[in-house]
C-alpha cells in the first residue's frame, strides 16, 4: 500500500505507533520498505518525529 493511502472503511483495522514497531508488522516488497525506511530517515534527519500508521483490510463483523 502506497503511503498515505488507506483503505476504504468498514472493513479496515487502523494502527499508528512507532515507526519501526508498525513497520515490523508490515508485509512489504523489500523496495516498498527500503523507500519507507529511507524516508523515515530523512525526516527524522530534518527534525522531524515520524510515527507508523498502517492499515489494512480486515473481515467485518456483527459487533465490535
């Protein structure tokens, strides 16, 4: 998933947290995850505190 993209509601389970734990929990290309990486270090560089959002799709249920 494109950063800054997510996945249309309901049916999706959200996180942010750190940048390296939402990472972690990411499945990803290797070249998808090497740009996410290198753009965490360039803000983080320019000053920048960076956090991990990740979404992804997930079956609906009756109640939550």
């Amino acid at each position: 998933m494109a950063p800054g993209s997510l996945p249309p509601w309901p049916g999706s389970s959200i996180t942010k947290g750190a940048f390296a734990a939402v990472l972690e929990l990411c499945e990803m290309e290797a070249a998808e995850r090497a740009s996410c990486e290198a753009f965490f270090r360039a803000k983080s560089e320019e000053g920048f505190r960076v956090l991990g959002i990740a979404a992804r799709r997930t079956p609906p249920r009756a109640a939550y």
